[in-house]
C-alpha cells in the first residue's frame, strides 16, 4: 500500500504530497497495529490474573 501511495498518489505543484502521505499512511497503520497489540496482550494478562491459564482463547 505504501508503494502504490508514494508511486501513483496524487501529486501536486511541489511534488511532495506523495511521499509525504505515504509516510503518513505507514506511520498512522503501524501505530494503530502497535496499540492493537498491546490490547490484545493486556486481554491476555487479565484472562491470567482471572483464570491462571495463559491463552488466546476467549470463546
């Protein structure tokens, strides 16, 4: 997804906008993908405390 933003985005005068949205998108994705799973282990963590089992598990 990054390649097809920075190589077939929308350009503008200064030919940055690109690039710089491409940059954007990564950065904006990975850091939502981080807090996912940092809420996925504290799920994890607590489903321990409560049960003493570690496991994924939740149905």
């Amino acid at each position: 997804m990054y390649f097809l933003i920075a190589l077939w985005g929308h350009k503008a005068s200064d030919g940055k906008t690109r690039i710089s949205a491409a940059t954007k998108f990564f950065i904006y994705t990975q850091s939502s993908g981080l807090v996912m799973l940092i809420a996925i282990l504290g799920l994890v963590f607590v489903h321990y405390n409560a049960t003493g089992t570690w496991t994924f598990n939740y149905a």
